[in-house]
C-alpha cells in the first residue's frame, strides 16, 4: 500500500518568539511582514517516501494528475510489484481521471472518506515533518532548503 498527500509549510509557524534589548526593534534575514509557503506532495510505503516534489503553486487538479502520472507512477514501478494507492478525498483528487491514468498499470486507487486523517499514515509525517521545522528553521535562509533538510538528510522517521 502506498498513502499519498500534499501539506503545506509556512514560514511564520516556525518564529513563535525573538529577543531583543527594550526598545530596540529585532533585527533578522526575513521580514517578519511577509511570509514564504511550500508545499510537498509525496506517497509514503513502508518507512519511506516516493515521489516526493516541493512546490510553490496552488494545487490544482491538472497539476495533481501530472504529478501523479509522470513523478509518482514512474516511482511506483520502480518499486516492480501491484499496489494499493490510497487517497484522501481532496476536490483536486478526480477519480475518473486517475483511474484512467492507472488503468493497464495493474495497480489499485482506494479514497478515503472525508475527515479521516487517521486513516492515512502520511499525515503523521508530515506532523514529524513540522515539529522537525520548528527546531531547525531558524538555521537556515530559506524555508525551503529547511524542508529539503529535513526530507534528505532523513532528520525525522517516516
């Protein structure tokens, strides 16, 4: 079985607090008045995670379906056996349309019913996945190199 989902990740939630002097404002490398927000989309089989891709954009059903076709499926096979793809039921998540892409591929899509995070495992890593942030953020200059930090140098268990 293979779970997949998409979070997001926002600057601000990783700043709960600075220290200055009274009366003197904190000075830092990013402006407290604007903030950055990536986003992951991943699958998540055994304690591992495939085709994993950071983005910028809104998630869209097109953006989600080519994802789904020319990222997640390709790692998929390289897995070489059937699985069960589950799925929450996001409105980006057309199942006529994915179950055509998956059609031939011998593999199986099964969506969640709505509100139930506890049935897709992934949710717990992305939960790992922000706590991590919020200890680390703070080391580096973008919230992006973070995230990566965080996925490739394996810093929180899947």
């Amino acid at each position: 079985m293979i779970y997949t989902d998409e979070t997001g990740f926002d600057e601000y939630y990783y700043r709960e607090y600075g220290w200055s002097k009274r009366g003197v404002p904190i000075e830092g490398k990013r402006s407290g008045l604007r903030y950055s927000r990536i986003n992951l989309v991943a699958g998540k089989t055994g304690n591992r995670l495939i085709g994993s891709m950071i983005y910028k954009e809104t998630m869209e059903s097109e953006f989600f379906e080519e994802w789904f076709r020319k990222i997640f499926l390709r790692d998929i096979e390289k897995l070489g056996k059937r699985v069960l793809i589950v799925m929450d039921n996001a409105r980006f998540h057309r199942k006529n349309i994915l179950e055509k892409i998956i059609k031939g591929t011998g593999h199986c899509l099964l969506f969640l019913p709505p509100y139930s995070l506890d049935l897709n495992p992934i949710e717990k890593v992305w939960a790992n996945i922000k706590k991590k942030l919020k200890e680390i953020t703070h080391n580096f200059d973008t919230l992006e190199e973070a995230v990566t930090s965080v996925l490739f140098d394996k810093l929180v268990q899947f």
